[in-house]
C-alpha cells in the first residue's frame, strides 16, 4: 500500500532558483537561506521518497488568462522545465508517475472533486525551485513527481477549508494505491510578499511565523481564515500558502514538526519552510 510518510513546505521564489543556477549558494547574501535547508536535504537522503505529490502554482507558463483551472493534476510521463522568458532553467526534465497520478485524478473526481487533468504541460519556478532546495543539481531527479497545480493567481482561488479538504481526499487516494510507494506531499509558495503596488516589498514576520506555529498547534483555525486576511496581512502573494493547506490536510490531524526554517529576506520575499511528520498513531512506518 503507499503512503504519505511526510509533509513539506517551502516557498518557491524564483530568485533562488538563479542562484543555485548560477553558483552563488555560497554568496554572503544567499548563504543563509541555503543553509536553512540542510536538514530536509538530509532528511530527503534518508528517507529516499518514491514520489513527492508536489503543491505549486503555474505563474502564466503552463496557463494563461484562457484557461485557469482551480485544480489540476499533470498525469504525464515527464514535465520539461518551463521557459519563463530567460529559457529554460537548467535543471533535469521531472519524471512524474502517470499511474499514481491517474488513480488520484479518479479516486479525486468521484470523491467530487473537479480535477482538470493535464497530459502535457511545462513545469515553471513554482515546481523547479523547491526540487533544487531538496535535491540540489542531479542529473535526474532522485524522486517522480505528480505535480497538482493551484490557482492562486487569478481571483477567486479556493479557500483554505476547500483545499485542506483536497488534501484529506489525496491521502485516502494514495491510501488505496496498491503498490508500495513511499509518498511524500509538499505545499509550495509564500511566505507573506507584494510584488506590485504601493505595498511592494511588504513582508509581515509577525503573521508569518503565527501562520507556521497553527501549521502544527491550530491548523483547524488556518482552515476558516479568509481570503482578506492573507490579502491585508501577507500582501497580495501571500495567498500562495493556502497551497499549504493542502500538504497540511494530507498529514492528518496531528503532526510533528521536524524542522523550521524562517528568514528575510531573499529577493524581496519571506522565505519559509518547514517539515512534518503525520503523528506516530495515524502513520505508517516507511
């Protein structure tokens, strides 16, 4: 049986994407964010995931104004990286697992969720970065992928109850896949950043880390909170964590922080990250 033995977040900023592509890890200025990574880049060494279910939104590569699906999951055999207007990052074509895929796109729609279902499709930054942040610059990745994009770009996005409970639907599908995977979900984007208007650059610590401490403690609460309040108080992108919120809502009631990570900034973004573990009662032992 597979299962979901892990929980990961992680923001996706495409500024730090350049930097690992250009050797400049070890820049005084990026220094730092990298090494907040240290611990899940050893724990992706030892726990060796067969298949990472990976949470992000497209930034207009794979969709534009035309067609904006709420969710989508890519059931193909690979993802080429996306050319966002620079080329191509450099990094290996991510291979995704079309029968894990497929059996979560139907085990979705018939527990009445509407999954778009995407047979090819270009993976930008969103997906990209936090490969690079887990598994730095292999020449394959060491994991296949089931991308499940979001949209969180064009308004209305789903609420966070509405994707928490997307999360409890893909871990009863990954539940009932009959080979044996050791699957692991990650929530990617935020944290709290403005890209535009007057509030360019805002970032809002405070909401920031109490948005990580419910993560674990209150996670029934961050279910219920409104779209206004990621607006007012984590800036216009903020509402990239309610991607979160998916990942959170496939680990189980309760979980066990394993790992946090918080810094500012990297570009003009908050970055945050943190690892969880489904608790021992309700999980199964790899």
């Amino acid at each position: 049986m597979a299962r979901i033995t892990a929980g990961i977040a992680t923001s996706h900023i495409p500024a730090v994407g350049a930097a690992i592509d250009n050797g400049k890890t070890a820049d005084p200025y990026w220094a730092p964010v990298f090494a907040g990574y240290d611990f899940a880049r050893a724990f992706e060494r030892e726990e060796k995931p067969d298949v990472v279910i990976l949470v992000y939104n497209d930034h207009a590569s794979a969709f534009d104004m035309t067609f904006i699906p709420t969710f989508a999951i890519g059931c193909a055999e690979e993802f080429a990286p996306a050319d966002e207007g620079w080329g191509p990052r450099p990094v290996p074509v991510v291979k995704g697992h079309p029968d894990l895929a497929w059996h979560i796109a139907q085990s979705l729609i018939l527990d009445e969720f509407d999954m778009t279902i995407i047979n090819a499709m270009d993976v930008d930054h969103g997906l990209t970065v936090p490969m690079s942040l887990m598994f730095g610059q292999p020449e394959a990745w060491p994991v296949r992928v089931v991308p499940l994009a979001v949209n969180v770009v064009t308004y209305p996005p789903p609420s966070g109850n509405r994707c928490w409970q997307l999360g409890e639907a893909i871990a009863r599908a990954v539940e009932s896949f009959e080979e044996d995977l050791n699957v692991q979900i990650w929530g990617t984007g935020g944290m709290s950043h403005q890209l535009q208007g007057p509030r360019a650059g805002l970032i809002n610590k405070p909401w920031d880390t109490a948005f990580l401490d419910a993560l674990t403690a209150d996670p029934e609460m961050l279910r219920h909170k409104p779209h206004i309040d990621y607006l007012r108080e984590a800036g216009s992108e903020g509402i990239e964590l309610v991607m979160w919120l998916i990942m959170r809502g496939a680990l189980g009631p309760s979980v066990r922080e394993l790992h946090r990570f918080y810094h500012v900034p990297a570009s003009n973004t908050a970055v945050g990250h943190i690892v969880l573990r489904p608790a021992p009662e309700q999980a199964t032992s790899p």
